[in-house]
C-alpha cells in the first residue's frame, strides 16, 4: 500500500527544527518588569492627572508569524501567506533545494504614532516560515505575487521521480 496516498505531505515539517532564532524581549525581562512597576506607581500616586502611558501590547512575548494557506490543485500547489501592512520590499522568498523560505519583517507602526494609542494587539518583528516542498512540486518553475497585503506562491506540479524499490544483495 502506498501511503503517500492516503496521508496529507507534512509542508512545515522542517519549521521547528530549522528555523533561526528571532531576537525577541520577554515579558518578563527584568527593565520590563521594572518599567512596568513604575508606570504603576505614577498611576497610583497621580491618579487622573498622570499622562498617558503608551499603549500596552497583548502578549507581548508572541513574535509576529504569518498565517499560511496551503492549497493542492491537479495542476499545482497554491501557497498564500497574510502579510497585512507590509511591502513587498519587506519580504523575502528562497527556494534551497525543497525548502521554501518565507521571511521579512513587519515594522512597528506604534514607535512613530504614540499619540492617541490605547491597546494594540498587532504584531512587528521579523519572521521566517519554513516549508519543505513535496516530490512532485516544481520549484524551479514557481511564481510569486504580492498584492494587497497578501503573498502568493503558484508551484506547477510534474510527475514526481519514480524511486524504484531494490533489493540489496548481502556480502
């Protein structure tokens, strides 16, 4: 029985293990900690008249990943990724044997438009989606859009390399 047949390819199976390091601060760092305590503090002792504080993250420790859909076609692979607010400038695609590399990096809009900001839940940093290409996909012949704040990748589909099963003598 060929269970390549009956089993969905595993596209992001390499993500965890190969993925870089993004610099990130947590949470719980200690300045971050400290600077929270003190924004406390004035909001304590000045009541209404302390200023506006800037407007505190949701989770701040969760790095901005793209969401991806993966699309199967008789004719090909469709690939789009959410990437709302950024340019095409900011992004990046590579394609190294059957690893596709999604990168880039969504600015922080916040640092420039302080004012008026009461919660953001948006997320900025830099970001890579790794994904591993199935046999029959044609990277060579793959295209990619940007267009609305959102990546597409076509991948043509070819009859994949037929691996034969061989029997191995032993010596």
């Amino acid at each position: 029985m060929d269970l390549h047949k009956i089993t969905p390819w595993n596209w992001l199976r390499r993500e965890g293990s190969r993925e870089r390091p993004l610099p990130q601060r947590s949470p719980g760092h200690p300045l971050l900690r400290w600077d929270r305590e003190f924004d406390n503090w004035f909001e304590q002792m000045l009541g209404d008249m302390a200023w506006t504080t800037p407007a505190p993250r949701a989770q701040p420790s969760i790095p901005f990943r793209p969401n991806l859909d993966i699309l199967e076609r008789p004719e090909h692979y469709l690939i789009t990724a959410e990437l709302p607010s950024m340019e095409k400038r900011d992004l990046s695609v590579t394609l190294d044997g059957d690893s596709l590399t999604i990168a880039g990096e969504k600015q922080d809009v916040m640092e420039s438009e302080k004012d008026g900001y009461h919660y953001s839940e948006r997320r900025f940093g830099q970001f890579q989606r790794l994904l591993t290409l199935p046999a029959d996909a044609d990277g060579e012949q793959m295209n990619a859009t940007f267009h609305n704040g959102v990546l597409s990748l076509t991948i043509p589909r070819h009859e994949p390399h037929n691996q034969t099963r061989k029997a191995i003598e032993i010596h």
